[in-house]
C-alpha cells in the first residue's frame, strides 16, 4: 500500500498564549493532510517553544522550563491525539522531554494514530549538551509500531547515527523509520543526514527525517536550528539514484512530502542490484 508521508522543516514560534500553539499545530496538520499526506513527522525539540508561555525567568533557565513543561504534558498530548484522531492521520509529534524522576527527563517521541491509541519511543544515545548540561537520560527500549501500512520505527537524531539500533527494528519488520532531528549546527545536520541515509542504504529501508529550523534567541535551549528535512530510500533499481526522493529547502520553513510504497522495500531486497539487507550477516564472518 502507497502512502504520501510528510515530515516537517518546522519553526520555534514565541507564542502568546496556548490557543496559539494549537492554531500553529492544526495549521501545519491541514497543511499536509490537504496534500493527502496520511503520516506527518514533527521535529525533534520542537516542543520547546512552549516554553515560551512561562516567561522569561523560566525560558532562559535550561533546567526550569524542563519542570514548568511538564504542566502542558497533558494538554500536549491531548491536542495531537485530537487531531490525529480529526484528520485520520498518523502523527510522529518531535519529542517532548518528560520528567521519569526529580529532575530527570527522558526525550520521548510520541506516536499518534488515528483511532486514538499512543505510543512512544524514547531517545536512546544521548548527546553530550543532554548528558552533560540539561540531565536528559537515555530511555531502555527499543520499539516497533504495527500500523496499517506497516511496522514503523523511531530513531531520534543521534539515535539515527547508531546502525546496530535502525538494524534490530528493520529485523523486527520495519521498513519505514522516521528521524525527528534538532541540530544547531550544519556539521550536526550533516551527521544526521549521512546516518539516515546510511541507515536507508544498508537496510533497503525508508527513512525519513525532519529538522528544527530557525533562530529562537529567547530560547535557552533551541535557540538555533539548522538542517533540512527529507525521505531517503534504498539506492537501488526502482527507486531514486543518490537515495533522495525528496528534500526541502536549507533552514526553509515547509512540509517535504513524498509518496513511499512500503512493499517495494520487499521487492528491492529480493530482486535488487545488491543484497544489502539479506547480506547484512556476512560481515560477521570477518570480525574476529
């Protein structure tokens, strides 16, 4: 089954009020699903322009709009399950960081579904901003999601850079892995990029990921976003030769939609150029 994904070169907003952000959300959510887009995926961090209805003593203190956040949790969660349930989409809402401990926090991505269910997956492999100076702790489980046009996965930006994490879920059945990233710089974004499409390579796999984009100088946290968003396939016999079916604009602000066909994935790997997926178990015989 075909399927139009879209996945987002979104923008850190300075809002006034909560009404806004949900304006903001449905906005962007009509956007897509008007361009029959049936998956949308959000950046990573993309929650945290919420924390611009706290106030400046609260958005300019990395630790405190953590805690002040978790009072939107709810509502947060509320509005995507709304709309997923509205638009009959699936909806990959970024990641939101929720608080597992006293001031420890995990970097989740939600996952919407049309009937209403929720799921997640927690970041993975931490970077050193979140280890080092925001106390973001790495989750323990990796997940793959029944959907209707597949098993979809979640690598959450450097998860995506860790081949042995995209290799478990492919083997579990995915062939569909999407990629919230927030890099703030072009050598992140790159690094991203490469392991997105590396992952897509080896695994004859899609993967799809959408960037933060943007300056937010009030924001202690995301205060600068750079990347593009994109779907990367297999390299291979019916599908693009560099492995791209669609990118954005650099740091433009735009949905990036493209039409993925899950079962070609099976195809390609078994009447490919090359057994990139099939081979994978090979190598083994070379490590000692």
């Amino acid at each position: 089954m075909n399927v139009k994904i879209a996945t987002a070169q979104y923008n850190i907003s300075f809002l006034d009020n909560w009404r806004a952000y949900e304006e903001k959300i449905e906005g962007w959510i009509v956007d897509a699903t008007e361009q029959d887009a049936k998956i949308l995926l959000f950046p990573e961090y993309f929650s945290m322009e919420l924390a611009s209805l706290f106030g400046p003593d609260i958005y300019s203190s990395l630790n405190k709009q953590l805690v002040s956040m978790q009072t939107l949790l709810d509502d947060f969660m509320q509005l995507f399950k709304t709309m997923a349930i509205k638009y009959q989409c699936i909806i990959q809402a970024g990641t939101f960081p929720v608080a597992f401990e006293s001031l420890i926090y995990q970097n989740r991505a939600y996952l919407f579904m049309p009937d209403g269910r929720i799921d997640y997956q927690d970041k993975l492999m931490m970077t050193r901003f979140e280890n080092e100076q925001w106390l973001i702790k790495s989750g323990q489980q990796l997940k793959c999601f029944d959907t209707v046009y597949g098993k979809i996965a979640i690598n959450i930006c450097y998860d995506s850079e860790f081949p042995l994490l995209a290799r478990a879920q492919v083997e579990a059945g995915c062939v569909l892995i999407l990629v919230p990233s927030c890099t703030d710089t072009v050598a992140g974004y790159h690094r991203v990029k490469i392991g997105c499409q590396a992952r897509a390579l080896e695994n004859q796999c899609y993967v799809v990921q959408a960037s933060l984009v943007g300056d937010a100088p009030w924001s202690e946290a995301v205060d600068v976003n750079v990347g593009a968003a994109a779907i990367y396939t297999p390299v291979d016999r019916g599908f693009p030769d560099n492995g791209i079916l669609s990118v954005g604009k650099f740091n433009a602000v735009q949905w990036v939609i493209g039409e993925i066909s899950p079962t070609a994935c099976v195809a390609v790997r078994d009447q490919g150029q090359v057994f990139n997926h099939r081979d994978w178990p090979l190598q083994k015989q070379f490590i000692n």
